[in-house]
C-alpha cells in the first residue's frame, strides 16, 4: 500500500537539502552569467565556511556563549567573513589574470585552485570534525509518521530570507544593475564606465557569501563536516544550476529545489547508495533533452 506520509516526508527532507544547493548553485550562476566562467573552486570555498563555522561554534563555547541565536550569528559573520575574502583573493590571483584569454584555461585554472584548498585545509585542520548541535526539537503529525525539525524550518525560513533578500538586491541596487548589465554585454558596459573589475569581483565575494550561509545551515543539521565535501556538493549544485539554467538566479533557485525532492526521493526508492546516480541522471538528461535548463534562454551566436 502507497503511504503517502512517507513520500511527504522525504519531500520534506529534499527541499530542506534542495534550498541549501540552491545557495550554492547561485554563485555558480552568477560567475557564468557575467563571465561566462564555471568557477569550481566554488564547492571549496563552501567547504571552507563549513570548517569556519564549526571553529567559531566551539571556541564561543569555550569562552562561554551559551545563547543559541548568538552562537548562530557569530557563526553566519565569521563563515561570510572568510569565505568573501577567500572568494575575492581566487578571483583576484587566479583569475583575473587569465580572463580574456582561451576559455579551457580559467577553467583548468579552477580545478587547479579547487585541489590546492581543498588539500590546505586538510593539512591545517585535519578531515572529520563533528559540529555541536545547536538547534535541537521536532514537530510530529500523523502518528509520528512525518516528523519536521526545528532545523529544517530553520533552514527554510533563513533560505527564503536570502533569495528573497537577493532578489530585491539584484532588481534594484546599483550593483545589482551593474551585474544584469555586465551579464548583457560587457564590452558596452566597459565603454559607459562602469568598473566591471570591481563587479566581477562584488560577484564572487557575494556567491561566496551565499555559499558560507549553505555550509552553515547544512554543518548544523548534519554535525560532521569533511575536507571532500566540498567538492560533491559543488558538483551537485552545479547539476541544479545547469538543471534550472545556467546564469539564470530563479533558474539556480528552481533547479536546487527539484534537484533535492528528486535524490531525496530516488535515494528513498533505490537505496541510499543510489541518491547520487538520481542526481546525476537528471543532468544528463537535462543536458541531453534540454541544454538550456528549465529557465534558461538559448545564446544568440554573434557574427
């Protein structure tokens, strides 16, 4: 007998998760809309706020702060810090250098840049390390059948706060017009003045920004943390930026949701061991059946 409490269940769990890769996803959509790059040293900066926010969390408790919405804000300030400069530094060293060049080689560059933090921070910080749990307590309905935790409405309600947030940013800051119109033609927005050095820049400390948020929501609900985890989950949200479109934000949004619902379920279905084969396969089917994304426009080809 079909038990739809189950199925509501892992729905419940799919968009806890899907919400953060489309944290994620964001920056990788953003970097790709102005610049035409696939920065994939992202998922390490997101590693990074993970090892930045479990720090912050036991040295607080080591000196004492025991108040749950401190602890949680410190963390968000010390991961965002961190990540922004790391994100600003891989732009500025890596990248920048190299832009107008051939394509192959940013990206090259970027699997480059990815190893060597994710091998730095291993020698600094070792692998494994578990997160206290901070937030702690469920809901139940139906019997116990559907359980949500107050991590996941947590999860969600600081989710939809941030796209919320960005969406007004990019519709209606300055900088926000600068990244649409960067995005549009970059050479016109060269010639009427506009510092699109210190645009692109603005765009990767602000996707790093977003990832830090994803690895401190995802570090508290999980409780480890790993040096290889950065590397899955960026491959993950680069499937739901591609899923929803590429340089497409509401295609970032869109394609991390339906990406979680769909591992979370697959995984229910096939096995655990499986949910990673189901996130997968939506990419290539994607790619296959519509390159574009679900709200991704076609590129006119310039001649």
């Amino acid at each position: 007998m079909l038990n739809l409490y189950h199925y509501f269940q892992q729905l419940i769990n799919g968009l806890t998760v899907g919400s953060t890769y489309a944290l994620i996803a964001i920056g990788y959509t953003m970097v790709y809309g102005i610049i035409g790059m696939i920065n994939f040293a992202h998922g390490e900066v997101y590693m990074i706020g993970s090892y930045i926010a479990c720090i912050a969390l036991v040295g607080f408790s080591l000196l004492g702060l025991e108040s749950v919405p401190l602890l949680i804000i410190g963390a968000f300030i010390a991961s965002m810090l961190v990540t922004s400069v790391y994100g600003y530094s891989i732009e500025r060293v890596a990248y920048r250098p190299l832009r107008g060049g051939n394509r192959l080689i940013p990206l090259i560059t970027a699997i480059g840049m990815s190893i060597f933090l994710q091998d730095l921070v291993r020698l600094g910080q070792g692998t494994d390390k578990s997160i206290p749990s901070i937030i702690v307590g469920k809901y139940e309905f139906a019997n116990g059948e559907i359980m949500i935790s107050y991590m996941q409405i947590f999860i969600w309600v600081v989710t939809l706060l941030i796209m919320l947030g960005l969406s007004l940013f990019i519709a209606k800051s300055r900088l926000g017009r600068a990244c649409r119109a960067c995005s549009q033609d970059m050479k016109m927005v060269t010639l009427l003045g506009v510092n699109t050095n210190r645009v692109i820049s603005s765009t990767f400390v602000l996707g790093a920004m977003l990832a830090a948020v994803a690895s401190v929501l995802l570090s508290m609900q999980y409780g480890t943390i790993n040096t290889n985890m950065g590397f899955l989950a960026g491959i993950k949200a680069f499937t739901a930026a591609v899923l929803g479109g590429i340089g497409s934000i509401p295609g970032a949004m869109l394609g991390g949701l339906l990406l979680g619902i769909g591992e979370s379920i697959g995984g229910d279905l096939l096995g655990d061991e499986y949910k990673d084969v189901v996130a997968f396969g939506l990419l290539v089917l994607v790619l296959l059946f519509k390159p574009t994304g679900i709200l991704g426009r076609p590129e006119v080809e310039k001649v």
